[in-house]
C-alpha cells in the first residue's frame, strides 16, 4: 500500500521523493517502536514471579501494548513527516 502511493505520485508528476521519506519514516517508526515495546514486555516477562493466568494476561496486554506504541509511531510520522521532510532538506541545501 505504502509502495502504491509512492508510485502513484511518481507517474502523477508530484513529490514523490516527500512521499517515499514519509511512507519509509512510518514504516520505520512503527516497526521500532513495536520491536522496542516488545521487548521491553518480554523483559518485563520474565521476571514476573506468578506464572499461570497472570503470564496470559501480560502476554495479551504485551500484545496490545505493542499494537498501540506500533500505531501511535505511525500515525506520529503520519502527521509530521512532511514537516521533518521539509527541515531536513532545507538543512541539506544550506
């Protein structure tokens, strides 16, 4: 999906190189950001004493934790990729 939209613009005529650093921002924020909270959950894990349903009910909330941070970073760069876009590239041609 992220590649269609890079490449839709690209035969569009647009900025395709500010949709290509925004799309690869987002995917590489939230995948991060998931690996991050994943571990930190798994971390969090194994030092938990009580096995049994306290070790399900962390396992689904590491879950769900993970999903939101992952959503949260996406919708981040989402947003503001075009301003990061923007102040990168005016930096560069200074």
């Amino acid at each position: 999906m992220r590649a269609g939209k890079i490449h839709s613009s690209y035969k569009a005529g647009g900025d395709w190189e500010r949709d290509l650093f925004i799309e690869s921002s987002r995917f590489a924020a939230s995948a991060g950001a998931g690996v991050i909270a994943a571990k930190a959950g798994i971390a969090i894990f194994m030092f938990a004493t009580p096995v049994g349903w306290a070790a399900v009910i962390a396992g689904g909330l590491l879950i769900a934790g993970t999903a939101a941070v992952s959503i949260a970073a996406d919708r981040h760069f989402e947003k503001n990729g075009e301003l990061y876009y923007d102040n990168i590239m005016g930096a560069l041609s200074k």
